[in-house]
C-alpha cells in the first residue's frame, strides 16, 4: 500500500466518530446509522479517486453519507427514532450522564434537557435541522458544511441563523429573556 493510500485510509478513519453521530443525529436508529455509515464508507473507498488532496475528508464523507441518507428516505420513508428508546444513542443515555456528571440527579436532568432539545432538533425543517447539527454540534466550519451539503456558503450562513432562531423560540423555557444572548460566529 502506497503512502497516499494510507493517508487518506488514515483520515477517513479519523472521521469516523463524527460521520457516525451524524447518521446518528440525522434519525436513524443506532443500528440504522451504523449500516449507514458502513455503506458511507464503502462507497468513499469505492470512490477514493475522486477525492482531491487537500480537500476536507469529513466535508466528503458528510456528502456521501447524506446522500445515501435522502436515498433511503425516498426508498422507504423516514422513520423519525424516539428521544428516549432502548436504540437511542449513546450520547443520549441516562446511566453515562450520570457517571460522567458523578450524580444521578444531575444525570436525570442532563437526559430530559437533551430529550427536549432533541424534539426541538426534529422540530426543525430538514434542511435547518443538518446545518445546525454539522455546524453547532459537530463544530464543521461554514465552508466545510457548504461543501459536504453542496450549498453556496452563505445559504448555509441564513440556514442557521434562521434555525438557530426556531431553536431559542422551541427552547425558550430553558432561558429566561434577558439572558437571551445570540451566539457567536
């Protein structure tokens, strides 16, 4: 195996936690986002040589994955998961709040304010819902989510700004008004 091979084999795989929280967040039961991720991958292998050094390799496999995503939606319709389900995600789990904030009653708390902005999440249109999880959650900068959604940059821009406003209106008991502050960007 060549070094160039490698490297890219190297930063895909880097990827690989994000893609999958993607799927993840995106609706898909955890065993529905791991076949998705799978496929995401497969497909990216099948494809490699239309990968360009020096583009971002999550931006790629994003690309992929939604677009793997939107074909099964339109095959089979989209099964939105529960808040809270036994195939919920793990970053959703009540047991791991806990021992990560040391106290169940913290714990507990963390699960029904994740819940809630999960429901504000799927509230969202389609199109708001995956820049606000590519660009809040995942951290991915305006252009590397303009590229992996193949959108102009300052669509992506009005998208969140626009989400970002649904999301403090579905999640304003959380906040009292005046301590309402737009976030930085």
């Amino acid at each position: 195996m060549d070094e160039t091979r490698a490297g890219w084999g190297r930063e895909a795989l880097a990827a690989l936690d994000g893609i999958y929280r993607l799927a993840v967040w995106l609706g898909a039961k955890e065993a529905d986002a791991r076949d998705l991720v799978q496929e995401t991958y497969l497909r990216a292998l099948q494809a490699r040589e239309t990968f360009h050094e020096g583009r971002s390799m999550r931006a790629w496999l994003g690309r992929i994955l939604r677009n793997l995503y939107i074909d099964r939606c339109r095959r089979g319709g989209r099964e939105v998961a529960a808040a809270v389900g036994a195939e919920e995600s793990s970053f959703l789990d009540e047991s791991q709040d806990a021992a990560l904030f040391g106290d169940a009653e913290l714990g507990k708390l963390t699960s029904l304010v994740r819940s809630d902005i999960r429901r504000a999440l799927d509230a969202l249109p389609e199109h708001h819902r995956i820049v606000v999880l590519l660009c809040d959650v995942e951290q991915w900068g305006w252009e590397e989510a303009a590229s992996a959604l193949q959108l102009p940059v300052g669509t992506v821009k009005s998208r969140l700004f626009r989400a970002r406003r649904a999301l403090r209106e579905l999640l304003s008991d959380y906040a009292p008004e005046e301590s309402k502050v737009e976030p930085l960007r």
